[in-house]
C-alpha cells in the first residue's frame, strides 16, 4: 500500500478547496484552479485528487471507471476520507472516470437516482484540456446571459449534454478537471453545441 501526503492544513486547504468549487458551481463554465497538491494519486490528476480530499467522506461512495482504479488511488480515498468503494457507478455519490468513459458506463450513471433530489451521482470527468474542443454555449443560473467554453469531451458526454429531452441535460452535476484546474457544468446549466 502506497499513502500519498495530502493537503498541509488538511482543514484550511480543504475549506480552499471548497470555495473555489463552489465558485466553479455558482458559475457555470468559470475555470478555477484548486489548492496545490504535492501529488496526485495517480493516474487521478491533482484537481481530482483535490475534489476526493475536499467532498468524499463515510457515507459518500465513490466509483473509479477501469482506467481510473488501482491499488494507490483505492488505498489513499479510504485512508484518507475513509469514504467506500462503489462496485458500480450507479451505487456512486462520485464518480470519477476521464475521457474514455463508456456509453454503458455514463447510462448506469443517469439511471441512477432522481435528478430532482440528492440522490443524484456527480460526474468527476478527467479530461486532456479545458480548451480546443467543440464550441458549448452554457445558459441558466450564474450565467449573466451566456458563457462559452470548449473543453475536449467525448462524443458521450456531449451528447447527453446536448441532445437530452428533459429539462436536466445530464441528470447530474458535472465537474471536468484538468491537472489542478476545473470547471463546473451543474445539471441546471443549458448546453448547446454552438
């Protein structure tokens, strides 16, 4: 078992952490980067490692897609948050896949839980750049009248995104993370391809 030193102030940085989250959340589409880490737990990128530190705890599954799981990053969420594994994502409060995330995978994800309520998995998606991918228009809450981004996001995603018929277009809380940067698309924010 391999344990990775985490936040210096455990507390301090992880209130950090948690503001620049939510300012990322309040603000749709708005890239924050989040308290320096010493090391990820790869292959999990410093952002990601970050948000595990800062949300998941006890009674917060967390599942990693096949390319994300191994023995560090399994070992340090429980040592660290204490917070248990999920066998699959739709037994999940978090979960955490990159850019080769599945269509069967992402559907046991929106199939899991209400959209309307808390029981709703957020999407932790580790992603080669926030930058140089398909134009997105963001609408809704936070946004004055639009924001434009184009992280590089896999067909699925976007497609969920974009091409869903109810009102919440990815039935969870997305949050894209790029070495120690993220940002934030909550399932109120209107995506469109632009």
């Amino acid at each position: 078992m391999t344990l990775n030193t985490t936040f210096t102030l455990p507390l301090q940085d992880a209130q950090q952490s948690a503001r620049r989250l939510l300012k990322a959340m309040s603000e749709p589409g708005t890239i924050v980067s989040l308290h320096r880490l010493k090391y990820g737990w790869q292959p999990l990128s410093l952002a990601t490692t970050s948000l595990l530190l800062t949300l998941a705890d006890q009674e917060t599954p967390v599942w990693f897609s096949p390319r994300m799981a191994n023995d560090i990053v399994s070992s340090n969420l429980r040592y660290h948050t204490g917070a248990p594994l999920a066998d699959k994502p739709q037994e999940s409060v978090f979960a955490v896949a990159d850019d080769a995330i599945s269509q069967e995978q992402l559907n046991a994800l929106i199939a899991n839980g209400n959209p309307l309520t808390d029981t709703s998995s957020a999407l932790i998606l580790q992603v080669p750049a926030l930058s140089g991918g398909l134009m997105l228009r963001l609408t809704g809450t936070g946004i004055a009248e639009e924001r434009m981004i184009a992280p590089l996001l896999p067909d699925c995603i976007i497609h969920e995104m974009t091409e869903r018929s109810h009102p919440f277009p990815l039935e969870r809380d997305l949050i894209l993370t790029c070495g120690e940067r993220l940002l934030a698309i909550p399932r109120t924010t209107h995506v469109e391809v632009y």
